[in-house]
C-alpha cells in the first residue's frame, strides 16, 4: 500500500497502481476487527475514493487503443463491485449494495465475468438478509438459465458466503456474533436444499463437488458428531477429488477442533499452512486458528504454553506485520492467556534459571529454537 501511494499522478503507472491500492485497501478493511464506528468511518471514505476513481477511468473506455479501454472497463466493473461489499458489509445497506451490484451488471455488461460476479454477490446478500427460500430460488434460475457453469457458479457463490463467515467468527462484538449465528442457521438451509436439489438433478461428480463442500462448510460448526463426521467424510472425499483445494483441508481442521480430536486437527492446519502464501489473510487466519488449538492442546503444560509465547514472537519478528494479516487482536488474546496461565503454573515456584533464559533470548536464539515449531516440525505439536 505504501509504495502505491508514492507512484505520483504523472506517472503512466498511477492509474493501474491507484487500482491496486483500493483493492487492497479494500481487503484491508473488510477483513480487519476495526470498531464498527471506525470501520464505517473508513468505507465511507474508501467509497468515496472509489467513485472518484470510476469516474477518472471512464476517460479511457473510448479510447481508440481497445486493450486499454478494455482493461479501464474492468477496473471501473471491478471498484464499483467493492463499492457494492463495503456497502453491504461495512454499512449494512444490503438493498442499496444489490442495485449497485446491479448497476455494475448494467453499465459494464461486456466486462468479461461480471454478470457471474454480481449474480453471486446479490445471492449472498439475499441469504444473509434471512431471505433463503429467495437466495434458493435465484440460485436455482441461474442454474437453469445457464447449466453448462453450475459449478462454478455454486462454488463462487457459496464461497463468498463462506468469505463472510469467516470474517464474522474474528470479530467479537455482540452485533457480529448475533450476525454469525443468524447467517450460519441460514446457510445450513441453504446449503441443503441445494445438495438435495443436486442429488436429483443427477449432476456428475465434478458438478456435485461444490454442492458437497457447501453442505460440509454448513457442518463443521455443528455440535451434532453425526453431522460433523458427515462433514469428514463429504471432505476427505473431495480432497481425493482436488488434492490441491486448501478450503478442505482447513474444513477438516475445524470438524477435528469442534469433536476434539486435537492432533488430527493440528496435523490438517500444517498441511493448510503448507499450501498457502506466506503473509497472505488466509494464511494468517490458519496461524492464529492453530495458536488457538494449541492452548486447548497444552494450555496447561508449561513448555507447550512457553512454545507459544515462543511461535508468536518469531512470527512477529519474521514477518514484521504489526497488525498480523488483521487478526493481531487474537494473536495478543492468545498471548496473553498463554502468559497468565504460565504465571499461575510458576505462582508458588521459584523461577529457574531455564526461565530466565528464555526471557533473555535474542531473536535469534529464538528463531534458531521455534524454526522447526512454525514451519510444522515442533516436537510438542
């Protein structure tokens, strides 16, 4: 972000670096745990800056030069898209997020896959305003308009509803949470009717697949165990099908977590962590979900609880991001619960000279020590 804010506006480069700075900038802000005043505060502004920028682009549609009248046709498609999430997500506008969405469909129709972006968006937008049977619906004519995509449409849509889902479950105030449990019941349906609508329209397996991931995402979260080993076997299945899609092995982590089958859950988050981008949100998430499964895992053994402690500074060492992909909140909860719980193990002992050690270690030591420990190797975990 700061080195697309120092491209200068006579540089040729400033409009696509402009481009990239509110996606960004966008991401950014949907996936922080901000104060809602805050966050609302920041979309208004970031709203404004992407207006300004579709008008700036709209310059370049007639221009002459078709590939970049095409490619300032999808940054205008692309910003006004994220004006239609930061209204509904951020603002909690979701009727005046679906006619921006549908304004985008409308005044940027030859931008390649926006009809499909749009369609998803306002699917999510009508299943988490607690209108299922409507979301079902919609979903369903898409289908029928267009069966050669039903995948992909299925996987995409149901996708950014998991997207929100998971923005939800890192946020703690009673607003969030009451959207989580809400959005959560309401997927549940969704996500059945479709599997059972799937299961007899006699779709082939690689149709079904993004109707069975939806159904095992609608699970994980249950206390059922029925439901939950459902879940297992819907994702072992499909990671048979696609080896390489971390959304099921990070699926099968949180059905592992819910059971409390701990190790099994530990062993699927060092796969995920695996797959992923270093740095990346997704990537961050998984760190902080395995501290979190660590402290159930060892939260009363002195050296998991300093093995903690330990992975937390090297992450904030190695990859100097103060705000930890945006979940440093949770990164500093788990901190400090694995420092108070220490602090009563050692209450009515008398520190030993291994405990001053660790205090005076330098980073290096520590880097040198926790290496194997972030990276999936630690003899505890």
């Amino acid at each position: 972000i700061d080195a697309f804010e120092r491209i200068p506006t006579s540089s040729e480069l400033y409009i696509p670096a402009r481009f990239r700075l509110l996606t960004l900038r966008t991401r950014r802000l949907l996936d922080s745990t901000l104060p809602a005043a805050q966050r609302r505060d920041l979309a208004l502004s970031l709203i404004s800056d992407l207006q300004a920028y579709i008008q700036m682009v709209r310059t370049f549609v007639k221009s002459a030069d078709k590939e970049r009248a095409a490619q300032a046709k999808m940054w205008a498609a692309t910003c006004g898209m994220l004006r239609a999430r930061l209204t509904k997500d951020i603002l909690d506008q979701p009727i005046r997020s679906i006619s921006l969405a549908e304004e985008v469909a409308k005044q940027w129709p030859d931008v390649p896959g926006i009809k499909r972006q749009t369609q998803q968006f306002i699917a999510r937008v009508l299943l988490e305003s607690g209108q299922t049977s409507k979301a079902i619906d919609y979903l369903l004519k898409l289908v029928k308009q267009s069966p050669e995509g039903i995948e992909d449409l299925i996987a995409k849509a149901t996708g950014q509803i998991r997207t929100r889902i998971n923005r939800l479950e890192f946020r703690t105030d009673p607003k969030s949470r009451k959207k989580l449990a809400s959005l959560r019941k309401a997927y549940r349906i969704f996500a059945e009717k479709l599997y059972d609508w799937a299961k007899s329209a006699n779709l082939s397996a690689g149709q079904m697949y993004a109707f069975k991931q939806a159904l095992a995402a609608a699970y994980e979260s249950s206390s059922n165990p029925n439901e939950l080993n459902m879940a297992i076997n819907l994702y072992k299945e499909l990671q048979k099908q696609k080896p390489s899609d971390a959304t099921n092995f990070l699926g099968l982590a949180r059905c592992y977590r819910n059971m409390g089958r701990y190790a099994e859950a530990m062993k699927q988050y060092d796969l995920l962590r695996q797959r992923l981008p270093e740095k990346s949100t997704a990537w961050w998430r998984v760190q902080v979900e395995r501290l979190q499964l660590a402290m159930k895992m060892f939260g009363d053994n002195p050296d998991g609880l300093k093995n903690i402690l330990l992975q937390i500074r090297v992450l904030h060492h190695n990859y100097q991001d103060p705000k930890m992909g945006g979940f440093w909140q949770l990164f500093n909860a788990v901190e400090n619960e694995a420092r108070k719980r220490l602090q009563n193990t050692n209450k009515n002992k008398k520190e030993t000279s291994s405990n001053i050690h660790y205090k005076e270690k330098s980073y290096v030591e520590v880097y040198r020590e926790t290496h194997a420990c972030i990276y999936g190797n630690c003899g505890i975990y």
